[in-house]
C-alpha cells in the first residue's frame, strides 16, 4: 500500500501516530494525543508497522559498524523509547538474520535492552519477547537522568562496557521536545551520544509538532506546556544533526533515506 520514500500528505502521516490507541477491552478506538501525550499509544505498530523503518536499515548494519559474528566481543544494543517493543524485536531478528531463539545462546554475542516510560507497554513487550536471554525490556523514562543513569551503568556494567554499541531512538525526540522544552530536546541528544558509540536517530518533522498541538487543543485541553514558546522548529533532522556534531562529539556517518511518514534515518558514529 504505501510507497518507499514516499512523502505522504501531513494529515496522514501524522494523524495516525496521533490517533493509534486502543480501549480498556483491546478494541481499536480513535483517540486523540490527550490519551497519550507522549507517545506511548498501545497499538503503534498497527499504523506504522517495523517495516517501515526496516526496509531502510540494512542487515549488514552490526558488521558495517564493526561487529564480527564469532568473535569474542559481546555487542550491546540500546533501544530508547521502544514501546511495546515490536519494532525492537524485529530489528534484533532483522539484524541477526534470526526467527527463532536458538537453543544455545551462548552462540549469540549480541544483546538488546529496550526501554519504555510506559509500565503497561513493557509488560506488554516482555510478555511477547520470544528472545528473553538477549533482549530485555524494561520501564524507565530518558528525561529522568538520575534514575537512567543508574539502571544503564548498572546494565553496562554486567558486560564490563562504558557504552552501549548502537543505540536506537526511533520518534522519541517530538515528545520530549514537547513535553520539557527546548532544553530539554538539547538533553536528550546530549543523553543519547554519551550512551553509545553509534546512534541510530529518528526525529519527527516540525509538521507533526503542529499536527500534536492543534489535536491536543481539539479534545479541550491546553497545549503542550511548551510549545508556543519553542525556538528550535524547522529542519528537526538537521537540527539533531548540528546538536550532535557541534555539542556531542558524534558525526553523521550515514542516512539510510526517508520512512513512508517522511522521516530519515540517520546514523552518527562517536568521534574518535
């Protein structure tokens, strides 16, 4: 149904990601951002399934960053925002040409840690996780630096790591931006380049920004805190990018291209 790198209409491309909830009873409802204002909508997947963003990730992506299979070195994955955790899954499957967990994970190197603001969404991820040796998924909010600190170091420190190898967020940056302001979108990259030595972004576009607020007002409620007074709008893509490469020591190494809801996949390396 839909085109690769198609750009879709703004109404479309955003109001799904707005209205993709679902009732008490698991039924599909049309809700608007007031159910989840940041994000963390039940049946995500449903309106922009992993596909999406697999089709442009290649499955060389781990071997293209310096990951070998058989060798010694453990590689740890890092999926910030990851929801229900679907998407997370399948790129672990994607990346490691793996359906099924194998009998003897000690033949698997590589390990993915997926975490989530939403308790009800993790419950949801770990239930459903047909990798439980490899991937974990965990609740924990990225705004909270205090909190994440501790659980990722104590996470790391299991490996004998500093950084995660690659670290993935995935339509994370909007809300944060929303929700804690200018400074707060500025943090959060900062947060994400410490953590990892190759981060996978991708950030909403200014047009679902507007898209949020004006559905936000259209169920009776105030707009997000913070967004009449942003100054960072536009390019939010390139906006990441002068953040990372200026503030965070990070360089854009490669962009896998624009998704079907016209957001590009970008990947920064930590600079040497």
């Amino acid at each position: 149904m839909f085109r690769s790198n198609a750009i879709l209409p703004e109404v479309f491309c955003c109001r799904t990601e707005m209205e993709a909830h679902v009732g008490s009873d698991g039924s599909a409802v049309n809700e608007d951002p007031g159910s989840a204002p940041f994000g963390n909508f039940i049946n995500y997947y449903t309106f922009n399934p992993p596909e999406n963003r697999l089709s442009l990730i290649p499955t060389s992506l781990l071997e293209n960053t310096g990951y070998c299979s058989g060798n010694s070195s453990t590689v740890l994955m890092l999926d910030v925002g990851c929801n229900s955790g679907d998407l997370s899954v399948a790129l672990y499957k994607h990346l490691l040409q793996e359906d099924t967990p194998k009998s003897d994970s000690s033949e698997r190197e590589v390990y993915l840690l997926g975490f989530d603001l939403d308790q009800d969404l993790i419950l949801r991820a770990q239930n459903l996780n047909p990798f439980p040796q490899n991937v974990q998924f965990i609740p924990l909010d990225i705004t909270d630096e205090s909190e994440s600190q501790t659980v990722l170091d104590s996470y790391l420190e299991k490996f004998g790591r500093a950084r995660f190898h690659l670290c993935t967020c995935f339509a994370v940056t909007m809300w944060v931006h929303l929700n804690h302001g200018d400074e707060g979108f500025r943090s959060l990259l900062s947060r994400l380049s410490s953590l990892c030595e190759y981060l996978l972004l991708e950030a909403q576009p200014w047009k679902c920004y507007r898209s949020a607020a004006r559905r936000l007002r259209k169920v009776g409620r105030s707009d997000f805190d913070h967004f009449k007074t942003l100054e960072i709008r536009g390019d939010m893509a390139a906006h990441a990018r002068e953040h990372l490469e200026k503030e965070c020591g990070m360089e854009l190494v490669q962009s896998f291209g624009n998704t079907t809801w016209d957001r590009s996949l970008l990947l920064f390396k930590r600079r040497l």
